[in-house]
C-alpha cells in the first residue's frame, strides 16, 4: 500500500472525512464501491464518485492508505481508530477545556450521559483505582 510520508502530525479529518474513516475502521480495508455501498445505509443520497473523490483526498491528506495493485483500489484508514480519536481528543482538550481533561470530563459528565453509561464510567474508575 502506498502512503503519503509521515513527517507532520496527522491532519484533522473533516467531519465527512471522519464519517469515511468510520466506514474504514469498521469494515476494514475496502474499495471505494464497498466504501459506498456501507454509506447508503446512513445517507441514501451519497454518490460513488463523491466517495471515491473523497477518499482520493484522505488519500492524499495521508489519511488513508491505498492499494494499487488491483484495478480497483483498496483504501484503508492510516491510523488505528483509537490513535486518532485520542488525538482528536488531546486537541480538543487543549483548544477548548484549556488542557484540562478534568473540565472535559465534568462537562460531559453534566446531563451528557445515561444512568447506565455513568454506571460503566464508575466500574471503570473502581477497577483503575484498584490496579
């Protein structure tokens, strides 16, 4: 697979181009028709060319990788689902909160999660607390 040099940090992904890694990271390295056809489940009106171009863009922005060695191309995300999140999130935290992960959390903490969801966030603290 052919990737663009990784001298930069990583681009930020547009909130389209987000969506494609999603795809990406779920169905694991596809053509841009695959790519496609999973989007339709959430946006009917998408079209293939569209797709296509975009992933040309992600491609060249070096966040995905491609296979040329088949007719069709295999596109791939560059990085692992949960490198690029924490990036996201590093830079969220910085640009918004301050570099204050604890303002991050209260904030999402206040009326931003479900009982069940604050249920699974308290095991986890209990068990880090524990190791």
């Amino acid at each position: 697979m052919s990737r663009t040099p990784a001298t930069a940090p990583p681009p930020k992904p547009t909130p389209a181009e987000l969506d494609l890694l999603r795809l990406l990271w779920r169905l694991g390295p596809s053509t841009a028709k695959q790519v496609h056809e999973a989007q339709q489940v959430e946006r009917p009106e998408a079209a293939q060319a569209t797709v296509l171009r975009l992933l040309q863009v992600m491609h060249g922005k070096g966040l995905v990788i491609r296979d040329e060695s088949e007719r069709s191309h295999v596109y791939a995300a560059a990085a692992a689902q949960d490198s690029l999140q924490t990036n996201l999130l590093q830079d969220l935290i910085h640009k918004a909160f301050s570099g204050s992960g604890k303002a991050l959390v209260m904030t999402a903490l206040r009326g931003h999660v479900t009982d069940e969801e604050r249920a699974e966030i308290q095991r986890f603290l209990e068990q880090s607390r524990d190791e």
